[in-house]
C-alpha cells in the first residue's frame, strides 16, 4: 500500500511539476476567500485517485476537492497540492500528500515535494524515510533553542480564532529562537519528522492537510495531540506536535490561551 501511495504521489508531482512551468496560464477559482482552487488541484487528484482505485477499488476516499467517495474500512485521504496559493506565486514550498487509514488507525502516509524531489514516507511500526533514509525527529530539549512551525488562521470562517492564535504566537515567539510559516502544512510535519523543526502547531486545519504528515512524524518518534492534550486532531484540526519534551513545553506556552472554541 505504501509503494501504490508512493506511485500516485510522484505521478501527481509530475503533473504539478510541469505546469509550474506556466502559472500564469492555469485556470484559478476561488472556493472561500483566500483559499484558491486550481485545474491543476483538480488533475493531480484525478490522477491519484485514479492509480489508488486501479490498485484498491473497494477502499473508500476523502480528497479535498471532490470529497467523500465511498468504501471500506480503508480510507485513502488526499490533499493533491497543499500550498496552492504558493504554487499560484512560484513560492517553492508545497506538496502532495496521500494517507491512508483503516477504520480509525493511520497506517501510511507520504509527503511529496516535487520541487525538491523529496519524498517523506512513513507506515506503522516501519518508521519515517525520506528518499529512502531513515529520519528521526530532533533530541532538542529546550524552549530557548527550539525552531518552531506555525500556520496562520486567515481564512474567513477562522477569524474566530485569531485572537487565541496571536496570543499563542505572542508566547511561542518570547520562549524560542524562531517561527516559521512555510505555507504548507503536510511539509511543516515532514520538516520535523526529519528533525528541520522543533516543534509545531496549528488551528482549524482539514484532515487532508495533516493525515500523512502525522503518520510520518509519529514514526519518526515525535508526539501529536490536540490543543486539550487528547487524539482528537483529526477531528478538531488543532494540533500540537513535537519530539517529546517539546511538545510538553509548547504545550505548556499554548494551553493557557486555548478558548473554548479550540477545546
């Protein structure tokens, strides 16, 4: 399952690999304020879905532009770009990402950077790979020196977690030596399952934005859990995530502005 995954994901990379060749010609709707669709979103999960259903016709899927298609107890779930706004300004941060899950359980998950041509991969009790080589999240042990992850609410419906998010970031960004946004949520995660981050967190995101990623980091050793310290991430999209002493300590900065809306 791990290697089909692997196959839709760089067959959905190709595509979106060529057609950064020539943005300015590709077909953009708007689906919500600040949140873009492209043919591009459209081919690639095509083109995943399909090499998954030729290989697995009874499992079920959720993919982020045609929803739920239903199946078994094995759900692929698919996000064929993530970072779409950077793909639109040749921002080189953003990735495919397919997870699969068998009734409530992540089993694989793969991350695929076609720009860099990195692939994070990761399946339960295997471990995290990227291009093949064994990763590990980092043995940093401190606030002070940790690099952290973050993605922004700016979407309409999440302007009602603004205020508790900049009251997060105000306390992150006093305790650590840097926050980054990359843009992308599944290459934030893989980033740290390889040890390039410390720590991350993030508000309201889909499960498509994160599935893959997870699985990767768990393997790769890190911890996940929601803003309320319990597993439900997927449900919720709020999420922190770390090796083990950082996410106790991000945690510890986050949890004292986590309102009732993030609970």
């Amino acid at each position: 399952m791990l290697n089909i995954a692997i196959r839709a994901a760089r067959s959905a990379g190709d595509i979106i690999l060529r057609a950064s060749e020539h943005v300015d010609h590709i077909q953009i709707d708007n689906k919500e304020q600040h949140d873009f669709v492209t043919e591009i979103d459209r081919q690639a999960e095509l083109d995943i879905i399909k090499i998954l259903k030729t290989a697995y016709p009874e499992h079920g899927i959720i993919a982020e532009e045609s929803g739920v298609h239903e199946g078994n107890d094995y759900t692929w779930i698919i996000d064929p770009l993530d970072g779409t706004t950077n793909f639109l300004h040749g921002f080189p941060h953003y990735a495919v990402s397919i997870a699969l899950k068998h009734k409530e359980r992540l089993e694989v998950g793969v991350v695929y950077d076609p720009i860099k041509d990195e692939l994070f991969c990761g399946a339960r009790g295997d471990g995290a790979t990227l291009n093949g080589k064994r990763i590990r999240v980092t043995k940093q042990n401190n606030l002070a020196g940790a690099l952290i992850g973050t993605g922004f609410p700016f979407k309409a419906q999440q302007q009602q977690y603004l205020n508790a998010y900049l009251d997060m970031f105000k306390a992150v960004c006093m305790n650590t030596s840097g926050i980054r946004r990359t843009g992308s949520a599944a290459i934030d995660l893989a980033y740290l399952a390889a040890g390039r981050l410390d720590g991350f967190w993030e508000v309201d995101l889909k499960s498509w934005d994160i599935a893959a990623g997870l699985l990767i980091v768990k393997e790769a050793g890190g911890v996940v859990t929601d803003l309320s310290f319990n597993d439900n991430y997927l449900e919720s999209g709020n999420i922190i995530v770390g090796n083990p002493k950082l996410h106790t300590l991000l945690y510890q900065l986050i949890q004292p502005h986590v309102t009732d809306k993030l609970k």
